[in-house]
C-alpha cells in the first residue's frame, strides 16, 4: 500500500508510445458522430420543410392510389413521373408527386438523380415552371427538384429549356419561388462557363440586381448572392456592360450584411463575387475600386474575420494593387500593409500564398511603391520567413517578391535591408529545393548576383562570406553541372566574379547556432545568475 | 484473556486461503447472514495466540475486506452496516484491534493496522472513536512499545487518511492535530528507519486534511523541516518517501513553497544528480514533473478567468520557468542513462527525466527552446550512441509547448537529419528517430519540408516494411499521425497521400501478419494506420479501395478458423478481429452502395459471428462498423434485423460495459434511421432493455442521455406505432427532464445538459413520429409539462447552446404541428418564455441553431397570429 499513493506509478506507459486502439477508436468515433448529426439534421430538416408546405392543403396521402399510405421511395419514381406527366392527373397530386421526387432528391447521399433522369420526367418538370404563374406551390416544388438534379447534372436541364422559365422567375411574386429559382441558377451556373453562358443569354443580371436591392429573408439574398457570384465565375469573365450595373449594388448589400449579424456564408458569396468582378484591365479595377470596398477590406482583415473569408480578399486586393500605381497606391494609402502581418500568418497556405503573390504585384510596382514595401521590416521578415520555411507554392510566391524586388530599379537600396532580414539566406535556400521552374532559378541567381555586385562596389570586404555561411558558394558551385547553359553560365560568371579571389573561411559557425539572439524573449523574470552561482529566490 | 475461537471459522480460512472458493463464499453468505457475529468470530481468531498463524492473519485480513471488498457495492454496504450497530457492538471488535496493534510480533501489528484503519476511516469522520488517537500517540511516543508497534501505528494512521480521502470524507481540525503531533513525532532523525518510513507515508497521506496547519506558518515550517530532514536520510526507501510528501505538498498547497523553495530546488537536484538510488532519483525529479502540472493547471485557470473578468484566486509563481536554465541542463544528464534491457513496463530514471522535460517544456513553452537546442546540436551526430539518443530526446520533450514560430525553423532543420538515424546501427536510437518523426508528424506537419516529404514517406515506408517492432510500430504510427493531419469534413477528389496510398497499405498489412506482430504493439499500430489512411483517403483512391475490401473480408474469415487454444491465442484473435473491424467499418464510410452491395452479406457474417463470441473491447467496434454499413446499404439493412436482434440486445443489456452500451444504443438509433418502419417488429424488445438501462440504478450515467434521444429515433422511425410505448417513454423522459441537483459543478452542468438535449431530441422525434402516424392528439395531455420543461429551459443560467438549438426546433414543431389539433396552445406559446428562447437562439454563434430559431420565429408567429 505503501506506493499506492504515489504519483510515479501512473507515469509509465506514455513514454515512446506509439498508437493504440484507443487513439483509432477515438477517431473513428469522430467520424461516426459527424455522420450521425448530420443525417439527424437532415432527417429534420426534411420532416419540417414538408410541414411548411404543407399547411394550404393539409392532405399528404391523396395519391392513395400510387402510394397506400406509404412514404415513397426510389421505386416509386416511375409510378409518380406518370403522376407528373399524365393529363388526367388533378392539380394536387401534380404537387403531390413533385414533392415526393424533392424529398427523395434531399438525401445527402446517392440522390437517385438518374433515377428520374431516366424516367424522362424532365421535359414536364420545365414545363411546369411556367404552365400556370399561379400555382405558387407547384413552381416552388418543381425548382426545388430542379436544383438537386442540377447538383450532379445540369446538361439536361438546359437542353430541356429551363433557363429563360427559371430567369423570369427571379423575380416571381412568391419569395420562395425567387429564391428557389436562384438557387438552382447558382447550382447551374457552377457547372462551368458553357453553362453559365447560356444563363447568360437571358440576361438575370437586372432581375438579381432588384432582389438585392429589396432582399425579403436573410436566406434569400444568400442564394442570391451565391447566384451572382457563380454568374461572375470563370473565364472569359462576362461582359462588362452586364455586369458593371450590379457592382455598387453588391458594395450596398456587403455594407447591410456588416450592419446586420455576422453572416459569413453570404458575405464569402459575395467576396468571391467581387474577386471576379475585380480581375481585368485598369477600366475594371476603377469600376471596381469606385466603391471604396478597398477600405471595408482592409478593416475586415484587421478584424480577423474567420479565414474562409480571407481567401476573396486577398484575392480583390491583389488585383487591385496589380492595376496601374494610381490604383496600387490607393490600396497602400488605405492600409494595406498594417493587415500583411496578419495574412503572411494564416492558417491557410492558400491565403499565405495569395498574399505573397499581392506583394509581388508591388514590388512590380512604381519605385515608390517598392520602397515602401521595403520599408516595411514586419512585413519583409516574415516574407523572408515564408520563402524559407513553408509549403513549396508559397515559398516560390514569396520568393519571387525577392526577386522582383532586386530586378526593380531602385534595387540598389534594396540590398542592404534585404541582407538585414536575413534574404540572401532564402534565396540560398531556395537553391535547395526541388526548383523546375529554370526561370525562376535564374531569377534568383540575377538576384544573388546584384547583390554580390553591390557588395563589391560599395563595401571593402564584400558579401561573398555571407554567401559561403549560407551554404551558397557550394550550392552555387554545383549549378555548374546543371543541364541548362544559361544556369550554367550565370553560376560561372558568379564564382569566378566574386569568388574566386576570395579564401574560404571553413570556421564559420553554422547559421542556427547564431541565431540564439532571437530567443532572448519570454523569460518573466530572470531568477538565477547565469553563472552558476547558488540561487538565492526572492519570489 | 484467550477468548475462546471457532475452530471451524479457523479451518474454513485456511481452505480459502489454499484457494478453495467454495470456502470463502461460505464465509460470504455467513457474514450476510449475521455481520456482527461474523466480524466478532474474526477478531477472535486474530487475537488468539493460540490459533494458526496463517488462520490469523487472513482472520484480520478479512476484517479489511469486509469494508474494502473487491466490489465497491459490497463495501458500500458492509460501511453501512457498521454505521448502523451500537457502540459496545463496534467497541467488541475495536479494542481487540488497538490490542494487538501492540502486539509485538510484526506480522500480527501489521495486519491491526491494516483492519483499524478501515474501521477508522468510518468513525474519525464522525468522531466516533475517540480512543484512537491518543492509544496510536502513546505507541509511538512511550519506548516500552518497540519499533515494529510504532511502525505499524504509523503505518495504521497512514492507511487510515488514505481511506478517508477515498471515501470521500474529511476529518476536523482536532483529529489532524492529533494525527499529524503522532506523525511529525515519528519522522524525526532520531527514529529508526522503520519508524521515520511509516511516518513519512503517513505524512504524505495525511497532507489533504492538513489544511489549517499548512495555513499556520510555524506548523507549516515544521512539517515542511520535517520532510526535507527526512531527504537526507541514510536509508533510500525512507529518502523516496519524504519526496513524494514533498510532491504532495507541491501539489496540494502550491502557495505555500515560496518560502521554502531554495532549498527544494537544492534538494532535488543535489538528489538527481548524486542519489544512488534510481527511485529516490524519480520521486526527486516527480517533484518538478508535478510541479509544472500545477502550474499548467494555475496558468490555465488565469487565461480561464481573464477571459471572464475575473482574479484568480492563486497565482502561478513561474518557479518552473526560473529553474529552467539550471534544472533543465541537469535533467538532460538522465537521458544519457538508457537501459537497454529494461521491462517495457519499467519506469526509468531515463523516462522519468524525459516525462519531466516534456512537462516543463509544456509549462514554460518557448523558454525551454534556447537551453535545449545547444545539447541537441552538439550532440545529435554524436559518436557515441547514448548522446546521440539523449539528444533525440531531448528534441522530443520540446516539440509540444514551445510556439510554432519558434520551434517549427528547428523542426525544419532536424527532418533531414532525422532521416538517416532512421538507419542508426543502435536500435535505441534507431526507435528514438521513428518516434521524434512520428511526434512531429502529429504536432508539426507543416513544418516537414516540402521537398523532403517524400523521402520521408519512403523512410517510413521502408522501416514499416524492415525495421525491428519497436521501429515498425514507431514507423507506422508516424503514417497513423500523418493520415490525421489529412482529416477534413469535405470531400477531397485528390491529396498529397494519394499517390503513396497503395504502397503504404501494402507496407502496412504486410507488417501487421509478421510474426513478430504481438511484440511492441506492432500489429495494432500497423492496422490503425491502415484505417486511419482508409478515413482520410480522397476520391482518386476509392477504386483501389473497393478492391481493397473483399481482400480484408477474406481475412476476417479466416481469423475464424485460427487456433485459440492459450489465453495468448485468443487474445491475438480478438485484437485482430477488432483491429479487422475497425478497418471494414472505415472502408463502408468511405464506399457506395453500388460498391459495397455485393460483399455486405460477408462482411455482417463476420461482425456478427464476433459479437456472439462475448469480448466487450471488440463488440465496441463491431457495433459501430453495423452503423456504418447501416449508412450505406440504408432500407436493405432490414434483411439482417433477425439474425442481428439478439445480438443487439445482448450489447444494449451490457450494463457492465457501459461503453459497449453505449455504443450500441447509437447503433439502433442509426439502423431506425435507415430502414424506418421496418425496425417496428423488434420495437417491443429493444424498448423493453432500454427502459430497463434507464431504470438501473448501477449503470454509467452517461449511459441514460443516448438512449433517451434513442426513443426519438425509433420514434421518427416507426411512426404511429410508438404509441403503444408513449406512455412509458414520455414518464422517463419528464422524470429524466426534471433532475435537479443541489450542489451544481461544472461535471454535473455538463451532464445535465447533455440529459436536457437528449430529452429535448426525443420530444422532437415523438411529436414528428406521431405526426407522421396521423396519431398526433395523443400528445395532447404532455404538451403542457412538455412547454413547462421549456420554460424550466428558458431560465436555466448553466444551458449551453446545444440545448438552446434543440429547444427552439422543438418549440418550432410544437407551434407548427400541435396548434392546429389545440387552438388554446396559442396562448401558452404567447408568452415571455418562449420569445426569451427564440430571441437567445437567433443571436447564436452556431449557423445551424440560427436557422432553426429563423424558422420556428417565423412558425410561432403564423400560429399566434392565425385566427
């Protein structure tokens, strides 16, 4: 009993372990418990929607004589496509039957789409879009069905017709029907740009932009928005005079969604919206840029708004800085750079990425804007920092700032704070990895190169010892076997112009056991003397 | 004063203890039969000089088993029964045990006070026993007692606070007074060992109730010289003991060490560094280890509170992060001393300093990293092996704690030089670098350079395949890890793992039938890996999984025809059939119907041939593949309701293993969903065992909410022929609806809320079941507690948003479906509650619970407001 008490004995077993059933379960449990509330969800959704529609004409069963009192299921979708095509069929169980194929359709998982498809049902579907203005309910079911099957099929729906009926629908008396039809709209219009265009060709643009103006339910001008968003997508982008019209229109509905609640799946809608709106010539940009969104950007940023968001923004502020220097420093003079930080620090690669790629479209920029961004130290540590350690894709974006940075004619001030955030060590290193792209390569050894040059000429010992420190002579000395002449030449002219003369010092300390500095941080409160002298603790 | 003994009682001992269960079960049912009688004819034989020895020290023994049984209950009871006799009764059976507390052969003192310290756990919390103390006193004070009576009163009083402690019970400050004069008399220096070691254990015990002295500063400091005398004691056992009172003070009155920790700090690692002794050498390093756990917990707390606005009531000191620089290089010396033939469950000088590290690395986070990193880097390429090792270690223990920022550039840097210790030709080292990639592919994947992914996933492929079991298994937990760090809730059509996919679980299976497979966890780590690869695969390698499953299908068969003739064989058949299990059920997740159709006859065959054979820790997984086949075949699986019904029933009856109740509670919830009406014919029985586990008063509690929210899947299910259990189903749930409790802690609001969101879950299945049903109006007469129960909701402080959502769809359905059947409910729902549930649901955080609370606002308005 004596050790029973003891804390030690529940210590072992945690060392060196390695994974048990327990850690499999534990995951695995995640997954069923995820799947499980979401078809329980699903499950309610299902039962309350049908309520809701159901209290005109409270009578589920009145195609007694297909279904016996039964719920239907894939079997049943002949029987209840002849309900839906056949002439004799009364208006109730029209609905009736189109509600049944809906619900069938709202499973998450294998919706029997071809199922219907195949029963040739479709033609009639579309018919019924616009058979009879009146029949709210009918119209309303008949898009819904129409949206599932545009999930995994939307070729057929608009062979069959469905876009004109399902255009003018935007803008039917019923607010279910509007948002039902945009929604469906949406799911066709992401199918791709052949799909898109042939919505296109019945002009929606006037008809969203009146539900955006006067919205009548949160979840409406979401679907709305996911709609414009996908009508925007793809290239080509769609004419300008189509949708230059909506532009300060979304800019007033992203100033109600900041207003209201927090809705961020709109809000993302629209963002992508924008980005796509925003990618093209200077005259574009301007339209774009007239809306001040530039500065409601900026804002969301600093206020760190979840990262899905992140991702549009980037991307519509990256094209703006890409227009001319009028439109990049409008960006810059809003802010921009006191969000970088926050960016370059993401959780997402993607937005990491994105947002070393805007930064490249500045250093591209005038020599102003460039020196600018030079002088931004926070900001060019942690793109040194990307270029060294990160995923390949963002490391090559952040690297290409660099160069472009030392190609821009002012690249003669930019050597010395470049080497002061440690850039000529990034540029090493990407000389390490798996590099394919040779122009790239070259890119950087141009780089290396000026700066090497400015060492020589303005500095008495020169930058070829922090080139050698870096691992660069070596790496650069084995670009000698590459395959590509120009690579080749570049790496001869580099050893032989600025290191040849220069003695090696083998006795440099490796770079990681230099850096201690940057950890002299942290510590509340230094209690022992450094040298070992006895502590003494005066807590 | 030989009492006379039952010599009957004598012989029926010794039987038991040569093992004889038809003995001690006579004894059992004698003692239920007659407790006092039973307990008196015990202490006889104990204080008869004259009886068999063996006789009389299991005699005592059973006296302690009376209250510390091997079941809980039965103890339970026996206290009771105790409580429950007069005081002369219990004075019969105590005063002969204070006697022979004194009786000088030790094995007979030793037994007393292992049996007065159960009977005085009972009676000091009620103070009850008076003369316990004081006699205990004069044992260890008066010298005529010798060594071995005040050793076992010590040991008696040591025993006895750690009972109290179990039992949940305090004792008042007089009696610690008494307990703690007995106690800091005996640790003395001038005591022999044997005294000062039961004293120190009885210290280390008794610290929880010493509250108030703690608070005094002169008694405080006396307990605490004490102890740190007692460190430096000749004899190692009596060393060991006096560092794990000082980690119990550590633990239990942190606020008090400031004065005190110079000379802790000295101590411990003047005993770390010279002890002779590797079990004082951990109890000195447990100190440090425990200590940053309270600090982690105290910075926690601070970051909790802050949140709120509010003071912590202690603060954490930091004396860990000013240790670090000095205490850390000194625990660094204790990676160097490997064993290499140590019991895998040994606890080592060496692990014991690791353990340390990584806790301190976890409670100081970036401080660590500098005193670290130039250990690592003179060392990681050491020619000597141990320093190599120690190294990697090192590494390890400070890959969690310290920020991204800054130990992601190290991770960076170690992968390719970890790499090659792969191949190191110490398998110590070899295991070490297989397990440093595996923690950093749990902690810091990203920082795994891109270029050198797939020369890692190639080295571990490559250990996977050849390395020894320790580095297998190290290897394929490494992959098990990576996998993780691919989870995502959306459908991925491709990712990084795919093109690796095929090799791995080639590699992988492969390894997991060597026959060196039991060894070092091997098999299971293999076998986890492959189904955790399986959940995170992306889209492009489906085909290659649906190949995949009729080749682990025919596996499952044969495990059915493998040898299980030892305890071994069997046992390594349940671990495959679990492990078989476990893949088959993240195959389904991930396969169509069209895919899996054709082998699901096999795959059932298999699970349920292994759910009749009875092993709790499988049936588990066995339970929640039938769920996932369920999801996937949906209104098909009814075909096997008949042969499976049994065996569900038996998992749901297993109130013994409550997970596995569990578990299998959530499996028929998600066969109703599947195959609906068709679940109806087997209603009767299932609902008979689950009304059954909401009745029992011994089952898990966290049994209750899962089959609660079960009676709204079988409910939404079946429809109207739920009625015939309405009536039932909606007592237990008003019942489970009302618990209330005192004495609120943040354990007990947990549960509550999950039982409220089970009761809630089940009233929205039943009203929807029976609505489907056309049978709706007989929920009529429950609506009005169904809308109090909200109301109780509506002003509850400690509901959390899960009840929130689930409350505000129900009054959603009450409104759209009950009004038009109750015209009057209009005005129930007309009220302050219902509107404070809307408003509260519709500023959520959570989409989801935003919606629902959209929709029913929308609902509760049309139903007022209609005429």
């Amino acid at each position: 009993m004596l050790s029973e008490n003891s804390r030690i004995t529940n210590r072992s077993g945690n060392f060196k372990r390695t994974v048990g059933t327990t850690d499999g379960r534990r995951s695995r449990q995640q997954t069923t418990l995820h799947i499980r509330k979401q078809r329980k969800d699903e499950q309610l959704r299902n039962k309350r929607s049908q309520v809701h529609i159901m209290d005109e004409n409270n009578n589920i069963m009145s195609m007694s004589n297909v279904l016996r009192g039964r719920k239907a299921t894939v079997a049943d979708i002949p029987q209840l496509a002849t309900v839906i095509t056949g002439s004799q069929s009364t208006a109730v169980d029209k609905l009736e039957a189109t509600k049944c194929l809906r619900r069938l359709l709202c499973k998450e998982r294998n919706p029997p789409v071809n199922d219907i498809l195949n029963c040739g049902v479709l033609p009639h579907l579309v018919y019924n879009l616009t058979a009879d203005p009146e029949d709210y309910s009918l119209i309303f079911e008949t898009a819904w069905v129409l949206t599932n099957v545009a999930t995994t099929n939307t070729k057929e729906i608009l062979a069959e017709g469905a876009a004109g009926p399902l255009v003018n629908l935007i803008v039917h008396d019923s607010p279910d029907v509007r948002e039902q039809s945009m929604w469906c709209l949406g799911n066709i219009a992401g199918d791709g740009v052949e799909a898109r265009d042939e919505i296109l060709r019945h002009s929606p643009f006037p008809h969203l932009k009146r539900n955006l103006e006067k919205p009548s339910t949160l979840s409406l001008l979401q679907h709305c928005l996911w709609c414009i968003s996908n009508l925007c997508r793809g290239e080509p982008s769609p004419d300008r005079s189509m949708t230059d019209p909506i532009v300060y229109e979304l800019a007033i509905t992203m100033d109600k969604l900041l207003g209201v609640s927090d809705n961020d799946e709109a809000l993302n809608d629209l963002l992508w919206a924008f980005s796509y709106l925003s990618r093209g010539d200077e005259a574009t940009i301007n339209h774009v840029m007239g809306t001040g969104i530039h500065f409601k950007l900026i804002t969301l940023i600093k206020k760190k708004r979840p990262k899905v968001l992140m991702a549009p923004i980037v991307r519509i502020l990256g094209n703006f800085v890409g227009g001319n220097d009028n439109q990049t420093d409008c960006v810059i003079s809003a802010g921009l750079f006191d969000c970088i930080p926050n960016l370059l620090a993401s959780t997402s690669a993607n937005v990491r990425k994105e947002t070393c790629w805007m930064l490249s479209n500045i250093a591209r920029g005038s020599p102003e804007q460039a020196s600018q961004l030079l002088k931004q130290r926070q900001i060019m540590e942690s793109l040194v920092d990307r270029a060294s350690h990160d995923w390949w894709v963002v490391r090559t974006e952040a690297i290409y700032v660099i160069t472009s940075l030392l190609q821009s004619n002012i690249r003669t001030s930019v050597v010395v704070p470049l080497l002061a955030v440690g850039g000529l060590g990034s540029l090493v290193r990407f000389l390490e990895g798996p590099c394919a792209d040779v122009g790239l390569v070259k890119d950087v050894l141009e780089a290396i190169e000026t700066i090497l040059d400015f060492g020589m000429k303005n500095t008495e010992v020169g930058f070829t010892h922090m080139l050698d420190e870096y691992g660069g002579i070596a790496l650069i000395d084995g670009l000698q076997e590459h395959e590509n002449e120009e690579i080749y030449g570049m790496a001869v002219r580099i050893l032989e112009n600025y290191c040849g003369a220069e003695d090696v010092d083998e006795n440099l300390a490796p770079t990681a056991d230099s850096d201690t500095g940057a950890f002299a941080f942290g510590v509340k409160k230094q209690l022992f003397d450094s040298d070992g002298v006895p502590p003494s603790f005066e807590f | 004063m030989a009492a006379p003994y039952d010599t009957q009682l004598e012989q029926l001992l010794l039987s038991a203890a040569a093992g004889d269960k038809n003995a001690e079960q006579q004894f059992n049912l004698a003692q239920e039969q007659n407790f006092l009688g039973s307990l008196q004819s015990l202490v006889n034989i104990f204080v008869a000089d004259g009886a068999n020895p063996m006789a009389r020290q299991l005699g005592g023994l059973m006296i302690k088993n009376s209250f510390f049984a091997k079941s809980e209950e039965v103890a339970k009871i026996n206290q009771k029964r105790w409580e429950q006799l007069d005081a002369a009764a219990r004075d019969s059976i105590k005063n002969p045990l204070l006697q022979a507390l004194r009786n000088p052969e030790r094995v007979v003192s030793h037994t007393a006070a292992q049996a007065a310290a159960e009977i005085a756990a009972i009676e000091l919390p009620y103070e009850e026993w008076p003369a316990f103390l004081p006699s205990l006193l004069e044992n260890v004070r008066d010298p005529k007692y010798p060594d071995s009576v005040k050793a076992a009163s010590l040991e008696c009083l040591g025993y006895s606070c750690d009972r109290i402690a179990t039992l949940d019970k305090v004792v008042d400050e007089k009696t610690t007074d008494g307990m703690l004069n007995v106690i800091i008399d005996g640790i003395s220096a001038n005591r022999p060992n044997q005294v000062r070691l039961a004293a120190a254990a009885a210290l280390r015990n008794s610290l929880g109730f010493a509250e108030k002295n703690m608070e005094k500063p002169e008694e405080c400091t006396a307990i605490m010289n004490a102890i740190m005398e007692a460190t430096r004691s000749q004899d190692p056992q009596v060393r060991m003991m006096a560092y794990e009172a000082i980690v119990q003070v550590a633990v239990l009155y942190y606020g008090k060490l400031q004065e005190f920790m110079t000379n802790l700090y000295q101590l411990t690692t003047t005993t770390i560094q010279s002890d002779t002794e590797d079990n004082v050498v951990k109890s000195a390093i447990e100190f440090w280890t425990s200590l940053c756990e309270v600090e982690q917990d105290l910075i926690d707390e601070a970051q909790d509170l802050q949140a709120r606005g509010l003071q912590p009531e202690t603060t954490c000191m930091q004396y860990v992060a000013a240790a670090t620089t000095h205490l850390v290089p000194i625990l660094v010396t204790t990676l160097t001393k490997q064993e290499e033939n140590a019991d895998e469950d040994e606890f080592t000088v060496h692990m014991a300093g690791q353990l340390c590290l990584t806790n301190i690395a976890q409670t100081v986070e970036d401080v660590i990293v500098p005193v670290l990193v130039p250990f690592i880097q003179q060392n990681i390429q050491s020619p000597e092996w141990r320093l190599r090792d120690a190294a990697i270690m090192a590494f390890i223990s400070e890959l969690e704690g310290p920020s991204q920022a800054t130990i992601g550039p190290y991770v960076q840097q170690s992968v390719p030089i970890l790499l090659p210790l792969l191949n190191d030709e110490n398998e110590i080292v070899r295991d070490s670098a297989a397990h440093c990639i595996s923690r950093i592919c749990l902690l810091h994947v990203q920082y795994i350079p891109g270029e050198l992914f797939p020369a890692v996933m190639q080295a571990l492929d490559a250990k996977i395949k050849e390395g020894s079991p320790k580095v297998a298994s190290q290897a394929a937990s490494a992959i098990f890890n990576l996998a993780q760090a691919f989870r995502s809730t959306e459908e991925q059509e491709t990712n990084i793992l795919s093109q690796y996919m095929q090799g791995l679980l080639t590699s992988l299976l492969s390894s997991a039938d060597r026959p060196d497979g039991d060894e070092s966890n091997l098999r299971v780590a293999c076998m986890e890996a492959i189904s955790e690869l399986i959940s995170v695969a992306a889209q492009d390698v489906r085909p290659m999984l649906s190949g995949a499953l009729p080749e682990f299908l025919s596996r499952f068969e044969q495990t059915f025809n493998m040898s299980v003739l030892s305890p071994e064989e069997k046992n390594r058949r349940d671990q495959i059939q679990g492990l078989l299990s476990a893949v088959i059920q993240s195959l389904y997740r991930q396969l169509d119907k069209p895919t899996v159709a054709p082998h699901t006859d096999r795959a059932m065959y298999c699970l349920m041939q292994v759910l009749s054979n009875k092993s709790s820790n499988i049936q588990e997984e066995c339970f929640s593949a039938i769920s996932a086949i369920a999801d996937v075949i949906e209104a098909d699986f009814a075909t096997y309701m008949d042969q499976l019904i049994p065996l569900l029933l038996a998992g749901l009856k297993n109130f013994s293993a409550y997970q596995v109740c569990i578990v299998a509670v959530g499996t028929v919830g998600d066969i109703s969903r599947n195959i609906e009406g068709r679940i109806q014919p087997y209603c009767d029985s299932i609902m008979a065992v689950l009304i059954e586990c909401l009745k029992d008063q011994s089952i898990h509690r966290s049994v209750k909410p899962p089959v609660l929210s079960c009676f709204g899947d079988i409910a939404m299910a079946i429809g109207g022929a739920f009625q015939p259990y309405l009536q039932l189903s909606m007592m237990m749930l008003m019942q489970a609806g009302s618990t209330k409790v005192e004495n609120v802690d943040d354990d007990i609001i947990d549960y509550l809320n999950m039982l409220r969101e089970s009761v809630l879950e089940a009233y929205v299945g039943i009203i929807q079941g029976l609505r489907d049903g056309n049978v709706l109006q007989e929920f009529g007469q429950y609506v009005g507690p169904v809308l109090h129960f909200l109301s109780d909701i509506a002003q509850d402080p400690h509901r959390d948003d899960y009840v929130l959502s689930k409350a505000v769809g129900l009054l959603g359905d009450i409104a759209m479906t009950m009004t038009p059947i109750l015209p009057q409910l209009k005005t129930e729902l007309n009220q302050p509650f219902a509107a404070e549930i809307v408003r509260e649901a519709i500023s959520s955080a959570d989409q989801n619970t935003v919606e629902t609370a959209q929709w029913a606002s929308q609902i509760l308005n049309q139903a007022i407001n209609s005429s």
